[in-house]
C-alpha cells in the first residue's frame, strides 16, 4: 500500500436509491470510503445492509430501477456518475473488475473456459488471439489450477466449485486492474479451499499492486484479509477503521453484537455462550428516527439516541483512523457487560443411541466404454462411505467434519432411508435400519430420526401456510390430533423458535432466509424426534443468524435431551458446540475423539489442516499456515493408499500411497487413521495458540 500516491477510488456521502412502485426506498445513505492504491478494505454488516448495492453502484450496475441520489464515485480522478455507457465499458472488467459470490452465475456454460477468458484482453486491449490464450492459460497457472490447458479446453459444468471460483477470479485479474471487488467470494466453498483461494489473491494482488474492496460476513476473513475495515448497518457505516483498531477495540454496539455471535476458541456454548443480536434489521422504509440500531440496542438511551440522526465522529482518544456513529460509545464499558449469567449447565449425556459399525455405502457406475467392454469391467464402484465406525449418546452433539465430496450427506442420507447402506450397519435404538428404506420404516422410526436441510428455500412448501405444515407434522406422527391441540403445540413451537404466532397464518415467501430455517428446526421438532441430523444448517446466514440458529438448537436439544447429529465444514462453530467429532476424507473417517481431544496434537495431517484453514476474528489469537495443494480426489479414482496423501503435507513415503493404514487408538474413543506413528504425531505443535491473560494484558 502506497499512502503517498492519489487514491484509486473515492466514495463520498454517496446515497443510492431503488425506485419501485411504492415509492422511493433508500437503500443507502450517507457512504464515503477512500481506498488507496495496493490497499485492501473489508465492508461488514447483515445481508440488507447495502454492502453489494455499493459495489454495484462503483460499478455502474444499478439496473433500471436504482439509481445515485447523492454524493459522487471518483475513479482515478473520473467521477464514474457522469461517464457514459462506452466509457464504462472500457473500464468495467480493465480497470476495475468484480468477482462475485456464485461463481456459475459469472461463467457461460455453453462456452469454453478459454473462449471466456480470452474474451477478457481481446475486448480491452489491442492483442493477438494467441497472446490472449498464453496470457489466460498463465493466469489460470497463476490461481494455481493443475493443468491449465485442460482447463481451457473444458466447459464450466466439468470443474468443481473450487476450480470454478478460480477461474473467475483468474477471469477478474487477467486485465490487470486497478480495483477489485470481491462480494463474498468464498462463502460457498469449504474452508481449505476458501484458505488457499484467499492466500492466492493476496499473492497476485501484491504481485500486480491490485487495491480490493472485500464485502463479507466473515469477520475471520476479514481480520485475515484486509488493511481497514468498515461495518454497514442499515445502509450507512456505524464503524470504521484499521484491522488493529477495531479488532482490538470496538466501539459501536453493533460491531461489539457482532463479535458476540461468532464462535472463538476462547468461546464455550456453556460457560460463554454465544449472543445473538435480537430483533432484525429494519427495513430501508422503515428506519427508526435517530440512530437506526438503537431498536435492537441494550444501551439505547431515550430522548438520546431516537432524536436527531447523526454524522460519524473519531473516536476521543484522537486515533485518525477510527471513526464511530454513536452518542454514547464513551460511556459504555464492553469488557465489563458480561455478568455471567447466561452461564448453562453442562448436559449429561445419556445412554447409547446410535452406532455405526463398519457401514460402507458404494454407488454402481456404468461405464460403457471400448476400453471396459474389452476388459469386461463395465461396472464400476463410486465408494461414498468406507467402514465407518462410530457412536452417539443421548443429549450428546456429534459434529461430522470435512470438505464437499467426503461422504457426510451421503451417511445421513443412509440414515435417513433416503439411501440403503451396501455393508455393516447402523443401529439405531439396537435396531439395524441401514437398509429399512424410507418407505418402509415404522412411523415411529420415521419421527425418532428428523433432519436440518442446508437450504431451508427447497424445503418449504411455498403454497402452504407455515401452521400448515408443521400442524402436518404434528397429526402426521400421532404427537396431537386434536385441532385445538395441535394449534396450541404450533404455536409453542413458534415460541420456542422465537417467531411471532402470527407467522402461522403466513407462506414461505413471507419470510427471510434466517426465519426460514427456523421454521425446518420448528418442522423437525414436531415430531419430538430422539436424534437430529443437522446438514450445514448455519452455513449460509449471516453471523448474527447463525448464532440465533445455533443457540436455539442447542436450546430445544437440552429441552428434548436429542442426539444431534451436526454435519459442517467449519470447525469453529463445530468446536462451540460439538461434544465429539468424526472427521471424515474421501469416505473415511481418518479421526474421531472428543472435541478437546480433535483440537489437541496429536493430529491426523487432515484434521490439521482444517483448522489452520479456518479463519479467526480475534487478532490475538495466532495459527500455522497449512494451504493444501490440488483438490479432493475423485470418488471414482481413490488412491490405492491412504485417502489423503495426493493433498498430505506430512507424507512419508510409498507407504503412504500403497497401503491403506490402520486406526490407532490414542485414548478411549480417540482414534486416528495415519501411518506415521503416534509418537512423531504427539510432537506437532498446536495449530491454534490462545494467548494466557498475562500476555494478553502486555499487548494492551
């Protein structure tokens, strides 16, 4: 970053509004942001909030009901409101170029991956098709994407995600630009590619002097990614200032309700339990006078805050790069809100419900090919799950770790009946079901076992009121069938969820993504079941949600005493609230143990790996880098040894790849699946340092 130079980008009290047919709505008011060049800026804040409506305004994309109410964008020196649509276009994707949360959305599938890239520098730039080829296929090198001529001779629909996000990322760089946006780009991936995709634009951005602005909800990301920080709350900026400054000391209440929701190490679901934020955000019509927050405010103060709205200030101590919009930030002591009363205690785990001996689930795949018709093998085996071995007790949460492709969903699809199992079994209450299809099941086996979908969207009904389909639930399993009592068990199902009853009588579409999957866990609750399956039920809301979500979970299980069975790929929520662990690669579980057990060296490489990829909003707290090389294996070629070692930064030798190894039990129900010896695995050093209080306060 070069403060000496002119800015690339300068937003100043820039307001944007959407023009519908109530009336105007303002999305966001009063903006300004100044990035410099080689500078990186994080935008915070809810979805809503208006961090994408700002991206979309400094790239000139408000569509044709949005439009600039105020203020100015200034790009190098051009205010970009008063260019015309042939300027913009040679700017937009040279200049100043945005890579977007789905990257499938951003790729043609009709089109090469090549035809794609190469559009790029032969729309802007005065080359050859043959420089434009070699400049995309080294891009492509430069994103670290194996074989980059393969790549460019294949459509978007054969690459994985992964591989997908950094083709358009190599898409946003190959122009060289002097900005890029960056709108949640990795929200969608599993944390080690997000951790080696993160690294990578660094890497190049320093390498070209590329300024970015990141929006996100990941605050870990953030503290990880970026030089300043701004957090967006209903529209306007309520804080901004260095990585440092506001990491260390925040001092708007919304930025502190933030850090309250998200799962630290230092965290504890029963001695510190997360905070949500109550309430929701308010709508742009529907902003209060005042400040916008102070509705969901602890520290609102009346005849203050709800009067006049205010400008933002520096903070007193005279720090120049800190700024707040609160008018009572001075007299508030964040350190010293936490009473302790919140804390719970811990639930006792009950007798043994569930247990998973060497359950293997394959899929047939025909291969019709010359070459398996003259070898006769024209059956192949895709093996989802292989020998899964472990146990859930009552009460107990059994967190299933690791990335997209390991077998995670296909296990609770076997579980569910969804899928039949192809060898061992899973016995559930001493009775086998890994082969009781769905169909088949008692209705009692049906409601003991219930699930959390990932996306709560496409698993609604949208013609159905919400009372109607969990009141369906309800008479269903033979919980209440009288109508008077199954309308009072909804509505306590409501109030256990923290949803107003009126939500009863309203649609799916009527609701927001949180609320949403609110009303699944409602759905799978009904039921009383005695073991839920929870598939990334947090992954996709916003922190605060998340927390809401998580905390509600852990509520209604210490209510029904369930087993809860917590499928994610993010080990910093898994170790809030997580008893025990499996960590599962390539259909094997390669450890399991008790959470302090899997965070604690020894450690399998893999599960290493997961958490130094996973990002921390504290900077006090340090980790190793660990960025693993190349992507999962696929399912239909697995290496003949361990599973891990095409991506192990521990290899040690042929063994690795010729023989699958053994589990070795480290402690009683502690085992991990490795050949390097315990002894040499005891000796890794923690991947995550926690400072002592005593350091703590010498940093201070």
């Amino acid at each position: 970053m070069n403060d000496n130079q002119e800015p690339v980008l300068v937003c100043k009290d820039l307001s944007i509004s959407y023009y519908t047919r109530a009336g105007e709505i303002p999305a966001v008011v009063d903006f300004s942001l100044t990035v410099k060049p080689g500078e990186t800026i994080g935008i915070v804040g809810e979805s809503g909030c208006g961090k994408s409506t700002v991206a979309m305004a400094i790239m000139q994309y408000m569509g044709a009901n949005g439009g600039i109410t105020g203020g100015s964008i200034t790009f190098k020196g051009r205010d970009l409101t008063t260019l015309s649509e042939n300027e913009l276009r040679k700017i937009r994707g040279s200049e100043i170029s945005m890579i977007y949360q789905e990257p499938f959305a951003s790729l043609n599938p009709s089109l090469k991956i090549s035809t794609q890239l190469m559009e790029v520098p032969l729309a802007h730039e005065n080359i050859t098709k043959e420089e434009a080829r070699n400049r995309s296929a080294q891009m492509l090198a430069d994103v670290k994407i194996p074989d980059p001529e393969r790549i460019m001779e294949s459509y978007p629909h054969q690459l994985s995600g992964g591989q997908q996000q950094r083709v358009v990322i190599a898409m946003g760089l190959l122009s060289n630009p002097s900005l890029l946006l960056l709108d949640e780009p990795t929200t969608a991936l599993d944390v080690t590619v997000e951790a080696g995709i993160v690294d990578m634009i660094a890497d190049i951005s320093r390498k070209f002097g590329t300024s970015q602005i990141y929006i996100s909800h990941n605050l870990g990301l953030i503290l990880e990614t970026c030089d300043r920080v701004f957090v967006m709350y209903s529209g306007e900026v309520v804080e901004e200032g260095t990585i440092k400054s506001l990491f260390t000391w925040p001092k708007h209440p919304y930025t502190n309700g933030l850090f309250s929701c998200i799962a630290l190490p230092t965290t504890d679901k029963n001695a510190a339990p997360l905070k949500p934020i109550r309430g929701q955000l308010p709508l742009p019509f529907e902003r209060p006078q005042g400040c916008y927050y102070w509705p969901r405010c602890d520290h609102y103060e009346k005849g203050l805050c709800d009067q006049e709205h205010f400008k933002m200030e520096f903070v007193e101590d005279g720090a120049s790069d800190h700024r707040v919009r609160c008018l009572r930030y001075k007299d508030i002591d964040h350190s010293a809100l936490d009473s302790g009363d919140s804390i719970r205690e811990k639930l006792e785990i009950g007798e043994q419900v569930l247990n998973v001996d060497t359950m293997k689930k394959y899929y047939e795949v025909r291969d019709n090919s010359l070459k398996a018709l003259f070898t006769g093998k024209t059956v192949r085996h895709v093996k989802a799950n292989e020998e899964l071995n472990f146990t859930a007790h009552g009460s107990e949460t059994v967190a299933i770790v690791g990335e997209s492709g390991c077998g995670k969903s296909t296990f609770a699809k076997v579980l569910m009946g969804l899928e039949a199992g192809t060898g061992g079994e899973i016995r559930f209450n001493d009775k086998d079901i890994s082969n009781i299809a769905v169909r088949d099941r008692s209705t009692e086996q049906i409601r003991s076992v219930q699930m959390v979908f990932q996306n709560p969207f496409d698993t609604l009904n949208p013609s159905h009121t919400i009372g109607g389909q969990i009141s369906r639930v309800i008479r269903q399993f033979g919980v209440e069938n009288d109508k008077e009592k199954v309308f009072n068990k909804v509505m306590k199902l409501l109030d256990i969820v923290k949803l107003p009853r009126d939500f009863y009588y309203r649609k799916p579409r009527q609701l927001s993504g949180g609320q949403k999957q609110r009303i699944g866990i409602a759905r799978a609750f009904a039921g009383n079941p005695s073991l839920v399956i929870a598939d990334e039920p947090v992954s996709a809301l916003d922190v605060s949600v998340a927390a809401a979500v998580t905390e509600l979970l852990m509520d209604i299980q210490r209510e029904h005493k369930t087993t809860l069975l917590f499928i994610s790929h993010d080990l910093s929520v898994v170790r809030y609230l997580a008893d025990r662990i499996v960590v599962m690669y390539l259909g094997h579980i390669v450890e399991r143990g008790s959470t302090e057990e899997v965070f604690s060296p020894p450690y399998h490489p893999y599960t290493e790996a997961l958490l130094s990829a996973v990002p921390i909003a504290d900077p006090e707290i340090t980790k190793r880098e660990i960025v693993l090389e190349g992507d999962v294996p696929s399912a239909m070629k697995p290496p003949k040894g361990c599973p891990f070692c095409t991506r192990c930064h521990r290899r040690i030798g042929d063994i690795c790849d010729n023989e699958l190894p053994l589990e070795m039990m480290v402690a009683d129900r502690h085992a991990i699946k490795c050949h390097i010896p315990l002894k040499e695995l005891s000796k890794i050093k923690p991947v995550i340092r926690i400072p002592d209080e005593a350091e703590r306060v010498h940093a201070q």
